[in-house]
C-alpha cells in the first residue's frame, strides 16, 4: 500500500462501490429468477420445450370441450 491516506481512502471507495454493485446486481437477478419460476415473465417460444407447448394445447382443447358441453 502507498503511504498517502488519500490513495487509500480511493481505494476503498472504489471497493465499496464494487460491492455496492455486485449486490445490487445479485437482487435484480435473483427477482428476475423468481418472476420467472412463478410464470410473471413469459418465455419466448423457442425457448418452451414441445413437450410442455403440446400439453399446453391439450389443455386448452379439453378446456374448451367441456366448455362446449356445459
């Protein structure tokens, strides 16, 4: 470390602000995953695998005759 306290209050500064950063950055992902896990952001259709697009259609098909009977 230099021996001007000025150099080393910057470099706390700038390490505060790094961390600063970082759990900033690690709130907004972690909402973002959590909007995501409970089906608030959509996901873009390429991304759906077929398996649950096919269930998905079949459920609204089912969805749709019982509404048809009653």
């Amino acid at each position: 470390m230099s021996t001007d306290p000025d150099d080393d209050m910057h470099v706390a500064g700038a390490v505060l602000i790094f961390v600063l950063l970082v759990l900033i950055g690690a709130l907004v992902g972690a909402t973002l995953y959590r909007m995501a896990n409970h089906g608030r952001v959509r996901r873009p259709a390429h991304l759906v695998p077929q398996a649950e697009m096919q269930q998905k259609e079949e459920l609204m098909r089912q969805q749709e005759t019982r509404a048809a009977r009653n």
